[in-house]
C-alpha cells in the first residue's frame, strides 16, 4: 500500500488568508456551496469597495464551529489555529490576526439565522436499517425529545433575554438559556433544535420540533414531555410515540381492555385548558411494571409506559420495556456535550443575546460533525455506534483539523479516511446495564451527602438483560387487600 502525498495549497501574493479557510476534513458534512448558500446575503455584513477584510463569511462560519470544538481556547487563539499557519506559507507572510472585539464584532455581523439554516439543512437523520439495524424498530426509527439548559454570561442584555433561575436563597448565578433537542437515538445525530428562555417550558420546544419528525418514528419521550395532545400531534405526524407516565396520569380511564402481553388498550378522551390539549379522543396502550433489583431503581415501585402501538404481535411489551432505555440517549448527548466537548465549561463565551444563539448552533453544529464521523467509522468497521468512542473521536478530529487546513482540498478524501481509521481502530466494550445509584455528589448549604458510607453496588454482568429484572403488572386485577398480604 502506497502512502499518501500530500500538498502544500499553493497560494498568490494576493490571495488573502481569510479566504484559504477551509476545513477539508468537514467538507462532506458542510460543503462550501450549502454553506454559503445558508448564509446568503447579509445586510448587516456590506463590504465596502476597497477595503481589505481580514475575514469572510464563510471563514466566520468555520470560526464559530471551532470555537466549538477548541472550546478551551479563546476566540483570539482559535482565530490564530485557524489563520496561522495558512499565514506561513503565504509569499508575503501577512498578519491575518484578529482582536477579540475585532471578532467579536465580525460574529454580531454574521448573526445567528445562517447557521441555524445549516443546521436543519445539513443536520439529518445518518442511520439506515441494513446498516444500523439497532436504530430501529422494525420500520421505525428511533428517535428521542429532551431539554437542557446552558449558563450564559452574567450580563444584563443576557438576563433581560433569557431570565434565570431562582429558589428560597434568592436568583441563579447565571442567566440560563433553554435548548430542547431532537436526537437519532442509534447515531447520537442531532437534527432538530429549539431556544427559547429559561421560564419557558421544554414541552413548547418539543411541540416546535414534532415538525421535523417524519413517518414511521418511534419518539422517544420521558415524562415531563407526555400529554394527550402531544401524543396526538405526533400521529397526525403519522409517527408514533413511547412515553413514561408521570404519577397519576391516565389511571382512571374508564374504557381498557386486557391485552395478551400483560398491556391494556385505554380510551383517553379530549383535554381542554390547556396549552396544547387533545382534540379527538384516541386509543393508547399502558404497560405497567415494577423492578425487582435495586441496582436498576427503586424495588416495589410501579412504573407505567404509554405508546400508540397497540399491536402486541408489532411491539410485544417486553420489546417495548427493553426498547425505552433507549431514551437515555438524548441523555448521553447532552453529557456529551457539556463534559467531553465543552470540558466542563460552566459557561458559554457570548455576553450578548444573538452571540449565545449563535454559539449555540455552533456547539450542535461541530458535535454532528463529530458524530457523522463516527457513523461512518462504524459502517466500515462493522459495530453498533455504541462501539465507538465520541471522547476518541473528538481528540483524533481535533488533531487533524489543524493540520487539514494547510493542504491541498484534494487531499480531503484522504484525510476523512484516515481519521476514520483512527476513530475505529480502538473500540468501547459492549454495554452492559447501567447501575442507577442515586446520591448527591455535591455538597451543598444544608443538605448532607448521601450513602457516602455505603459501599457501591456490584455491576451487572455482560450477560444480564433488563427484561430479567422487571415484572409487568395487571392493572387491570383486582386488587387484594393489605392484610390477605400478610
């Protein structure tokens, strides 16, 4: 096998450094033509008639998606990673450098509405049944609706947009930004997202995004998102849905019918007053279990799903009980995100409103390009993308973005296929199931931490299935009285 060549671009004495931005290694995820295209033109970005920039829109794009993905780095010395060395082998060797207000001013320019039209242009659904057959279920596609919230910096145009939050010792620290996120659970992609401020709830986020959910999906819902009108909503979408049920909910329902796989068919009926209510009735199925190890909860709980697949013979219910785990996914994104790619960092950089947006989208925007990587890694190597480690993934990408940017474009190929290399060569061990040990690591002003005497509780074995811990109830038997229990 012969190595690879590699070229040096070829630059003029008048080419400007600006221009030569370009991350080959990202092209086949955000071609330079969808980019500038989703940016189009600006009002507020007028280059006036000889006057030289030191940078163009869409270096300014490739700017915000780094500052995702060096997100250690200032906005100065992610400018500098990106123009130095471009700077080096330019004939006249010019100072491409840019000030922190001089790049902060460039970003108000650019605004935050071209990168949101390359997210929903670019940012789609990567799996496929022959090849990624655990992102489905059957037809379905699996995906997931959850929400997080981002600190902002403590400034007042970012209080006055987000707010913040607030307990008995009085307002948050930080103004607190709102994203709810729509998520291919197989791939981990990001394909639809939602800002909004903090006292705005997660459910309106989720409504926004159904928009985005085609047929044949399963969606993928934890509790606080459930509602009969949601529900609703998505089957006009001709999706379907599996949720969690808070406390209470739909337990009275006066039409339900047993089913053979220990589910029950129940009427829910219109909802009125409420923000998104239910219009027509319509049949959903209740699945009602209880754990039987305290490794995965709390033993003698009664916990109930609701769907609408309400063909047992399609979805059994124990497919269906095993089948929502995997809503933690979204989980494992938003963990992603804010501890491996933002390494912890407590606070996004913008200190104004359309900046936070702005930076956003960038953050989604560089972590589908990490997990688009990924996927294809997977494909050629055979595994499940749960093989595949994003932290890896993420490291390999980052070296190599540095270096990408002083080639030649044909030279892209290349480099995708070797990063692909990297990414696959050392793999993640199958899962196994996950340990749900509740206690409060952190100390806080009156509470004590919990369990901290007590010894961690043993893992699960490879071979263990969460279907060996459950036992799906009746709720539909008679109940026997406390002290026939005796």
């Amino acid at each position: 096998m012969v190595s690879p060549m590699y070229k040096l671009r070829e630059m003029d004495v008048d080419d400007k450094v600006c221009e030569q931005v370009d991350m080959a290694l990202l092209s086949q995820v955000y071609p330079r033509e969808v980019i500038e295209r989703c940016i189009g033109e600006s009002s507020s970005w007028k280059e006036k008639v000889r006057r030289v920039r030191q940078s163009t829109k869409l270096s300014l794009v490739w700017f915000v998606i780094a500052m995702a993905l060096w997100s250690r780095l200032s906005q100065c010395l992610v400018w500098e990673k990106l123009v130095t060395k471009i700077a080096d082998i330019h004939p006249l060797e010019p100072d491409a450098q840019l000030s922190d207000s001089a790049l902060s001013g460039r970003r108000a320019a650019l605004g935050y509405t071209g990168l949101q039209e390359l997210m929903q242009a670019r940012c789609v659904v990567i799996a496929n049944p022959d090849q990624m057959p655990s992102a489905f279920l059957g037809r379905y596609r699996l995906m997931a609706i959850d929400g997080t919230v981002f600190n902002t910096a403590d400034t007042k145009a970012n209080s006055q947009a987000f707010g913040r939050s607030s307990n008995q010792y009085g307002p948050g620290a930080y103004p607190q930004v709102r994203c709810v996120l729509l998520v291919e659970c197989g791939t981990h992609a990001v394909v639809g997202l939602q800002t909004s401020r903090y006292d705005v709830s997660e459910v309106h986020g989720a409504h926004q995004l159904l928009n985005q959910i085609g047929p044949d999906t399963l969606l993928l819902v934890d509790a606080g998102i459930t509602g009969g009108g949601f529900f609703e909503h998505v089957r006009d979408r001709c999706g379907h849905v599996l949720a969690a049920l808070e406390a209470g909910a739909w337990e009275n329902l006066s039409k339900q019918r047993r089913l053979a796989d220990g589910s029950v068919l129940a009427w829910v009926t219109p909802s009125r007053g409420v923000k998104y209510p239910m219009k027509k009735g319509m049949w959903v199925r209740l699945i009602s279990y209880r754990l039987t190890d305290e490794r995965l909860g709390e033993v003698g709980t009664v916990y109930r799903l609701a769907t609408t697949l309400l063909n047992p013979c399609v979805a059994p219910a124990q497919v269906l009980l095993e089948l929502y785990h995997e809503r933690w996914e979204v989980e494992l994104v938003i963990d992603e995100i804010k501890t491996h790619q933002r390494v912890q960092r407590r606070v996004l950089r913008s200190k104004t409103p359309d900046g936070v947006i702005q930076e956003i989208y960038g953050i989604f925007l560089g972590h589908y390009a990490v997990r688009a990587m990924m996927a294809q890694a997977a494909i050629e190597a055979d595994v499940d993308p749960d093989r595949v480690s994003f932290t890896r993934a993420l490291f390999q990408l980052v070296e190599m973005m540095a270096f990408s940017l002083t080639l030649e474009e044909e030279a892209a190929t290349q480099l995708v296929q070797r990063l692909s290399h990297h990414i696959r060569r050392e793999l993640l061990p199958p899962r196994v199931l996950r340990v749900n040990r509740r206690e409060i690591k952190q100390i806080y002003n009156k509470y004590k931490p919990k369990k901290r005497d007590v010894p961690p509780p043993e893992p699960f074995e490879p071979e263990d299935r969460f279907l060996d811990f459950v036992e799906i109830l009746d709720p539909l038997a008679p109940k026997i009285p406390q002290e026939g229990l005796k």
